[in-house]
C-alpha cells in the first residue's frame, strides 16, 4: 500500500501514505493507553511446534518456514495471540490480577492460492484474567472507541458465540466432512443447503429446528435474543444466550449499542475461541476489519489456567477504509532558526534549547533558498548584532539566546 511504481518501474516510497500509517498507528497506541494497556512485542521468528501442535489455529500450509543453524524449524510470526498466551502462561500458573497488553506487530502468511507471501500489520489487546460480561463490553467498547477516532461512523460489530454452534454439533457425533459443510453452509446462510446436508444424517427435531434457524439469528440484538429465546434450546444454550444478553446490556450502559448486531450463526475459523466472538466491519471496506473474541482454554495448551479476551485490526484494511482527514493535520514546526557561520554556535545552542523542551526545531543557513525552508511558527534569524522571531507580521528584537528562550516559553 505505501510503495508504488514509476513509469521506470523503480519502487517510489509514498511519504504521506507512510506519514498517514504512522499517524493512525499512534492513534491507536494513545486509545489503547486510555483503557489501562501496554505495549508488548513477540519474536519475529518462532518455532514451527508451538503453532503446528495447535490444530484448528493457524493453517500450517500457510505458514513460511526456515530453518536456522542448528536444523530448527522456524516459522516467521503467523499468529500473535498464541506466542502472547504462551508467554503470559510460562509466567503465570494462574493470575491474581488482570494483565492488560497491546500490540502493533506484522504476521507473515501465504495463502494457499498465492504464490508470494502477505505481510500485514495487526493492532490488537489481549485482556487475561476477567472473565465478566462486563471485561466483553470493555474489548467490544474499546473497538468501537478506536473507529469514532478514526472518525468512521457506519462501524457494525457483528457478536456471535462460539459456544453456540459448537453447543448444538458437539451432541450430533458428525464426521468431519459434513461438519465442515455444514459449519460452511451457516456461515453463507445457505438454507436449502443446510436441509440437505441434516436431511442425510440422523439428528433430532429439536437440534434441526435450531440449526434450520441460524441464519435467521442476525440483526437487532434484542430481536435477535427474543427469537432465538423461542426456540428449544438447552440449558447449556439458553446460558450462552444469557451471556450475550449480559454482554449486550453492558454496551447499552457504555452508549454503543448502535454499532452492534448480533450473528448467532458466527463461526470463527480459530478454535481458540471458547466463548463470546466478534468481528467488525466498515462501509468501505468489504470483509471484517476487525475479529476477536474470548479464549478461556487456550492457556490449558500451556500448562496454565488464565482466561482472556482479545482482538485484532487488520491495518491494512483500517487504512483502506479510513479518510486522511479522519486524524487532525500534522502541526507545523515550532521554529525554524537561520545563521551564519559568526552565530553558528549560538543557534545551534538555541535550537538544543528549545528541542530540550519539546519545541520542533529545524536549522538552516541564512543562504538557503526560500522555498527549501519549511513553515514554522516561528522564524529566528541569527545575526552578529541582533537576534530577531518573526510570527505572521510580527518582528520581535533580542540580543541574546536567554532572552529568546524566555520568549518563546511565555509565548507558547
């Protein structure tokens, strides 16, 4: 996205869509903060066991392998939740507090179709230790507080549960291949499909009803809940239904409800998952942006006990959707500062000064052109008798750099 060709097919850097990524990027570094998060890293490289032991995650014929100097197979970073819990749990049996983290990190996959491999960037949380309805409506709160940064209004949270499906086909005893086809006929909403696929198996009246009624279980939340409350559920359905209305309710209190819809047919692709999933969407783009959800048992893989949440944006789809405009105009500098080679010492002195307190400094000599000098607030010319700032129509005088810098502290 941010390199592009010219007509001498040499790769040409685009700055402002760098200057725009970076912008969105601290963004979301400064929104994260506000909910209580650090900042964490993973390796970039990690060994191939810790994701091919793991069935159901991360495709392995997606994943790009080397191997290092002592005949190790490694995989660059497919996957960023899965080396996070691991660290969490090689730490941590259990928690007696909540660990709250961030990151802003590239996974490296190559889907099966493509011959060159995809790197892209994710921003995501991952919230261990609170299991509440109130911990889900944070995480989903947080997501939509990042898309009103952005200034994007037409922002749907679709929030399913990953307990729901699995709830209903755990008590089927199906082969995998008519899992696999069923799992694919709800996700498309495919009715006439999902008949024919429960009209070759032997399953009960009321589980057929429940599953015939998915791909209806989508939209208003509370019209949604009510429907799907009619139906014969089972206890153990009619609590992870309770579950998503306790979510719900929690999101009204915190003002977002707008931007949800509940999907009872939400089917993750990660089997992490174990209970309350969600996954965003923008107008402008046309897949999620956006996909998290809680994973209470995946710590288990690692020898721990430590339930979490957590989610994910895809950046580059963030970028896609998101107006240049949406973030405020980068200010301009706070001074530019011209000299010769008599007050070269003291200028530069001054713009020392002045960065050491955050001022936004350049430095030019008094002979650069005009138009290679950039905006500023302020202008300072150095000369051998006088020190003078210039703002818009306004000429200050000074005679020495104390005097400067107290100046401009006042002025600012």
């Amino acid at each position: 996205m941010y390199l592009y060709h010219n007509t001498e097919n040499d790769l040409v850097i685009n700055v402002e869509q760098i200057h725009f990524r970076q912008q969105v990027i601290q963004a979301f570094k400064e929104r994260f903060s506000t909910y209580g998060y650090h900042e964490i890293y993973t390796p970039a490289f990690e060994a191939y066991d810790l994701y091919a032991h793991l069935n159901g995650t991360v495709n392995q014929e997606e994943m790009i392998k080397t191997i290092d100097n002592t005949g190790k197979v490694l995989v660059l970073r497919p996957d960023i939740t899965i080396p996070i819990t691991k660290l969490i749990s090689n730490s941590n049996q259990q928690l007696r507090e909540d660990l709250r983290y961030f990151y802003i990190q590239n996974v490296f996959r190559q889907p099966q179709e493509q011959t060159d491999y995809r790197e892209k960037t994710q921003a995501g949380v991952e919230y261990f230790g609170n299991t509440s309805p109130e911990a889900d409506a944070e995480i989903i709160t947080l997501a939509i507080h990042l898309m009103r940064d952005m200034k994007v209004d037409q922002f749907k949270i679709e929030l399913g549960h990953a307990a729901f499906f699995d709830q209903i086909v755990n008590e089927m005893n199906l082969a995998k291949d008519d899992l696999e086809a069923l799992q694919q006929a709800i996700q498309a909403k495919n009715i006439t499909e999902i008949e024919d696929i429960l009209a070759k198996i032997t399953v009960e009246d009321d589980i057929k009803e429940i599953l015939t009624s998915l791909p209806f279980l989508y939209g208003e939340p509370k019209q949604v809940i009510e429907r799907a409350s009619a139906l014969p559920l089972t206890e153990a359905l009619q609590a992870t239904l309770q579950n998503i209305r306790n979510i719900y309710d929690v999101l009204v209190s915190y003002g977002v409800s707008e931007h949800i819809v509940v999907d009872l047919s939400l089917i993750n692709h990660m089997d992490y998952y174990s209970d309350m999933i969600f996954q965003g969407f923008i107008d402008k783009v046309g897949k999620p942006i956006l996909m998290g959800g809680r994973y209470n048992t995946l710590a288990n893989e690692f020898k721990a006990n430590i339930p979490a949440i957590g989610f994910a944006f895809d950046m580059d789809l963030v970028l896609e959707g998101v107006s240049p405009n949406a973030l405020p105009t980068a200010e301009i500098l706070d001074a530019v500062i011209l000299f010769d080679k008599a007050t070269e010492k003291d200028a530069l002195t001054l713009a020392n000064q002045l960065r050491m307190k955050s001022f936004r400094v350049v430095t030019y000599k008094s002979e650069t052109q005009k138009e290679q000098i950039p905006s500023a607030t302020y202008e300072i010319q150095f000369t051998e008798e006088e020190i003078t700032i210039t703002q818009d129509d306004d000429i200050m005088t000074y005679n020495d750099i104390d005097s400067v810098l107290a100046a401009l502290k006042e002025r600012r």
